[in-house]
C-alpha cells in the first residue's frame, strides 16, 4: 500500500475493523517514512461467472429486475426485492468463495422467492430450470402443496 503522502510503498497496521455488515475491512495505516496516518477501506469483490465463462461483478440490481419480471401482476414490493436481493448475496457471500457460477444465484433465488410470492416462484423456477411440459409445472406445484401442508401441521 503507498502512502498517499509520500508515496513510499511501505506501510504498518495500526488498527483493523469489520465495517458494513462483515463485507469491508476498515485498516488504519502508518507509513514508516513519513509517520503519517492515513486510512483505506477494503472490500471483497464478488464476481459471478457466466456459463458462456465471462465473469461479471456480482450485482444486487441485476437479481431484482430478474425476478421482477417474475412478479410482474403480483403483490410485491420493491422492498421486497430489495430485501429478496440481500438475502441472496449474503447467501452466495456465504459460500466463501470470490467466484460463484451464475446458476449458484439462479438456486439461492429460488428459496427467498418462494417464501415471498409462489406464483412468481413458479414463473421464475419455470424458466430457470427450463420447464419442457405441463407435467413439470404438475410436479412443482404439488412440491409447493405438499411443503404446506408440512409447514402448516395437521388441521385441528
């Protein structure tokens, strides 16, 4: 790291903090030449590779208008999105690796997006996983009947 000052391309750590929710590394620094302080901010840098093998910088927006499109007629806010769209990242970030194919994300879309709305879960699942029949949208709808019937217990 260069002093900004100086530019001597040698400094110290004073001090480390985790800033932004654990996604950033504030580092207070000294330089050994000049004695000034100066601070820098480092964050990791999520990329997803595309199956053509491009990789693109993972990006929140690009998970909404996906799945906007999905919900497109339904009840669904923006927020919503947005808190859909956290939630993805923080479970790609999760997988502890820098690069993450792009169909890690399409399956961390999934889940959020089926607590959230299941019509727009079955638009989005049936593009994602490239629904060929009717049989297939018949399968997913009797999975989603069936974990609710699960998650609401027997009647009483």
């Amino acid at each position: 790291m260069h002093c900004p000052f100086c530019r001597n391309d040698d400094s110290r750590v004073v001090d480390s903090r985790s800033s932004d929710d654990g996604n950033a590394i504030r580092r207070r620094r000294e330089c050994p030449e000049c004695s000034r302080r100066f601070t820098t901010v480092e964050t990791i840098t999520l990329s997803v590779m595309k199956r053509n093998g491009v990789a693109e910088p993972f990006s929140r927006d690009k998970v909404v208008k996906g799945v906007r499109r999905a919900c497109q007629g339904r009840p669904v806010s923006d927020d919503d999105l947005a808190v859909l769209a956290a939630r993805v990242e923080d479970v790609v970030r999760q997988s502890g690796s820098a690069e993450v194919p792009s169909n890690e994300v399409g399956l961390a879309i999934l889940g959020p997006l089926r607590e959230l709305d299941e019509v727009a879960y079955l638009r989005f699942a049936s593009v994602y996983r490239s629904f060929d029949s009717l049989a297939d949208f018949e399968l997913e709808i009797e999975d989603l009947r069936t974990s609710k019937s699960v998650t609401a217990g027997p009647p009483i």
